[in-house]
C-alpha cells in the first residue's frame, strides 16, 4: 500500500472523511479500521426506532458495507486498532479472530467516537437494564419492551446486528414500568419513546431541572410537557442503586425511597474514546477529548482526529470545547479528508448548536448560557428571557414561545441563548447560531430583517423581541 491514509472508526468523521479523500485523491490508498460490525448510522434517530416511529432499523443507516467498497475505500470491520506508534507512523491491529498485525500510514484519522458513561450503575449482566449508545442497545430494547409473542425480529433487519442478543431480551417478559437515570437529551427522548410505547416512565434527574445545557426556563417547560402526557419526572433527585434480582432490574433506589421497575434506562453522560492514543503523548483538552487545532491536526505529527473523541474551536470564546454532535463529526471529518489530499480546508467553529424535541416542546440552544462558564471565559453576561407569540396572535397555531439571550455588558456581543416553545420554536436557534458565528451584537441582532407573514411569524419575530428587552436591559447599565 502506497501513502496510506488510514482512517480507524467508520461513522460519521471516519466515513465522510475517507470519502471526501477518495474523491479528491483518487490514486492514493484509503484503509479504515472498525472494531465492531456496524458502520454509518443515525444514533440520534434510535429513541424513534425504539419508540416505532422508524419501522426498520436499516433505515437509519446512511451508508452499507458494500456502498463504501464501491467508493474504493478499504473497510475493514472487526479489526480494532488498539495502538498508535507515532514515531514507526504505524498503527497494531487485533481482529476479532485473534489476529494482530501493524499498519503502516502516512496520515492517521483517529475518528474513534465515544462510549456511554454510566456512572455508578453496571447494568452488564443485568437484564432490563440499559445504555442507548449503539445500535445494538436499541435492538435490545426495542426487544425488550415487546411482548415475546408479539415481537417483530423483521424491526431489526441488519445483518450486523447482535441477533443472539436481540433474541434474548426478545423473550424476556415485557415492561411495565421504566426508570430513566439522567435527563439529558437521551433521558427526555427516551422518556417519550418508551411512554408513547405505553410504559409508566419515570424520569430522574440529579439536578434541579432537565436538559442543563439549555437552562432553566427551557427545562421546566419540558418537565411540565412531560409531566402533561404521563410522565412523572423526579428533580433534584440522584439515583442511588439499580437494584436487580436474579439478574433483571427490579427497583430503583433514591433517598429513603425505592420505585419497583422492570426496565432501566441510564443516560448519564458519555466520554471520548482516547484510549488508543495511550503513552502517545497526545494532548487533550476539554472532557480529555483530543486537543485539535483549526484543520483537525492533533499535537502528533502527521495524526488528525475528529468526531465525538476530537475537540474543536468554540466561535464564542476562541478555544478549544468539546461538542459531541453529529454535524461536529460529519463536517470536521469531510474537511480533514480535503486537507489531507492536498486541499487545506478548516474544520470549521462550533457554537454547541443543539435541538431536542419533549413531545409538542420543541427545544434549542446555543453559546454559553451558564453563567460561571461566560465569566469563566472573560464575559461579564447579561441576560433576558421573554415569552411572544410564534405567529401572529389572530392566526391559528401560535404558541408561547420563551426565549432567552446573553450578551457580553461591556461590548453588547451575543454569547448565548434558548429557545422552547410548541409551534416551530427549534428551527430558530439557527437564526442566533449564525449571529454568534458572526460575532454580532445585540443591537445588530435586533436590527436583523428577518420574514414575517401571519402563518410563520409575528411581525416582530420573537428573537427579535427578546434582543429588544436586551438592549434595553444594556442601555440601562451603560447610562
């Protein structure tokens, strides 16, 4: 193999920036290394497969096996890159067989991802108790949640599936009461998929209120849209023990109090998976995420990283910040892939743009809307939240929308914000990601012509409202 670019992950950053490189360099060699069997799939969309909205596990899948053969890309599953010598440029390979080999490369992607975090908790071994971070984790419990004689095994329709663990959990007796621990954005989407699959669900959270990263006003119009369609939501209230007998899930443990379940959901956070990179002497950064520069460079020469084990630029605060998202991985691993046949392309920032929909409560954020992190990063914040109508109040459809803004009091810079609302309140957060991208102000914001027609928008759109109560709030301290 000649001037090998070897590539170890095959989803979202590994795949897209093997065949962004296989266009752009169609004589050189392309090699990527898959420890597991399954390769370029939607883990966002696997709350709506376990809840039945996606019939068909294959329809999130972007790409096949052979669809990526047909690229002229070496994809070579079940073989997990366990070391990196940078020094030898090589990388040691076992093979679910039992094999070891090196391979040498010319430029290394680490495109490696993350791997659910579950804190206290080991839910191995324990039937009816789960992490949702893989594919194989919602076939078992799409499985699990069925009754045995009603399950349809055709749900789970790709071959890299782990069928004896599907058949499993397929024969287990179904659920009738769910725990989900954490609630973040898989505990309130797993919240909704598992009530909408008829479980009593009950959510936990260990601080005062759901989804942190959007803030309070966002978390508890979720929590009261939860509680509203059967979902009984604990705040302030960490889990203590999952509590299994004969090896299924029996209770969970919190306080002085212990609620009897049949199925566990534990969503407590994820973390890079670095561990390759051991004895490298690699730099990390946030989360101990691998520390990249502008074009996905890591501090070892000649290795890049990208995706969900990668950091990248916040636009906001010019450093480095760790945002595991799917359009993170895609974008950074498209432009590494350009760079590295020849065509230097930026990774580009992020802002941590993120969306999560609580059945009718559409949710979004962006920047920093933490207090201690903007005067961790130099900001003195300032902060507003309004609530305005979504359309025109005489159109039918409109709906309270609650908006927040942060700005920067002594230069008027936007840094963050939220949104939450019934009616199309999510598809907004761009409108301000792309403000915080600009590096606009808040006086500039409002100033922004954006539409208005009685069925999209009230005349004065409610960011636009909400940027108005903002400068007024900075005209007021600055006079």
């Amino acid at each position: 193999m000649s001037d090998p670019f070897v590539v170890v992950g095959a989803d979202a950053a590994g795949l897209s920036a093997a065949s962004k490189f296989r266009r752009e360099a169609p004589d050189r060699d392309v090699v990527v290394f898959e420890k597991g069997r399954w390769i370029s799939f939607a883990y966002c969309g696997m709350p709506y497969f376990i809840e039945g909205r996606v019939e068909r596990m294959s329809d999130l899948l972007s790409l096949s096996p052979s669809e990526v053969s047909e690229r002229g890309i070496d994809l070579r599953r079940g073989h997990e890159v366990v070391a990196v010598d940078p020094d030898r440029e090589e990388v040691a390979v076992e093979t679910t067989d039992g094999d070891t080999f090196t391979q040498p490369y010319s430029t290394l992607l680490v495109a490696t991802g993350g791997r659910a975090t579950t804190g206290p908790f080991d839910v191995l071994g324990v039937d009816g108790a789960f992490t949702l971070h893989d594919m194989d984790a919602a076939a078992a419990i799409d499985a699990y949640i069925a009754e045995p004689d009603e399950y349809d095994p055709d749900r789970a329709d790709v071959s890299a599936v782990d069928r004896e663990r599907v058949d499993h959990n397929a024969a287990r007796r179904a659920p009738e009461t769910a725990a989900i621990v954490g609630g973040g954005y898989v505990g309130v989407e797993m919240a909704e998929a598992l009530r909408g699959r008829g479980l009593d669900v009950h959510l936990f959270q260990r601080s005062g209120h759901l989804l942190p990263p959007f803030g309070e006003t966002v978390g508890d119009r979720v929590e009261a849209e939860l509680e509203a369609t059967g979902v009984t939501v604990h705040t302030g209230t960490p889990v203590d023990e999952l509590v299994a007998a004969d090896d299924r899930i029996e209770a969970v443990a919190f306080g002085e109090e212990r609620l009897p379940v049949d199925l566990a959901v534990v969503g407590v956070g994820i973390r890079p998976n670095v561990e390759l990179l051991d004895g490298t002497g690699v730099e990390t950064g946030p989360a101990d995420a691998i520390l990249t520069d502008e074009h996905g460079r890591t501090s070892l020469p000649d290795v890049y990283a990208a995706g969900d084990c990668a950091t990248a630029i916040h636009a906001v605060t010019g450093e480095a910040a760790w945002s595991p998202l799917g359009l993170t991985a895609n974008r950074a691993g498209r432009a590494i892939g350009a760079t590295v046949a020849g065509t230097p392309t930026p990774v580009g920032e992020i802002v941590g743009t993120a969306v999560v929909n609580a059945f009718d409560m559409e949710c979004g954020r962006v920047g920093l809307l933490d207090e201690e992190a903007a005067i961790e990063a130099g900001f003195d914040p300032v902060r507003e939240t309004v609530t305005a109508g979504s359309r025109s109040g005489y159109y039918p459809g409109a709906a309270e929308t609650d908006v927040t803004l942060v700005a920067d009091r002594d230069s008027g810079r936007l840094i963050g914000g939220s949104i939450v609302g019934a009616d199309r309140a999510a598809v907004r957060i761009n409108t301000l990601a792309t403000a915080l991208e600009s590096g606009m102000t808040a006086a500039e914001f409002e100033r922004l012509d954006l539409a208005y027609a009685p069925p999209f928008s009230p005349v004065w759109d409610p960011l636009l409202v909400a940027a108005k109560v903002l400068n007024g709030a900075l005209d007021e301290w600055s006079s």
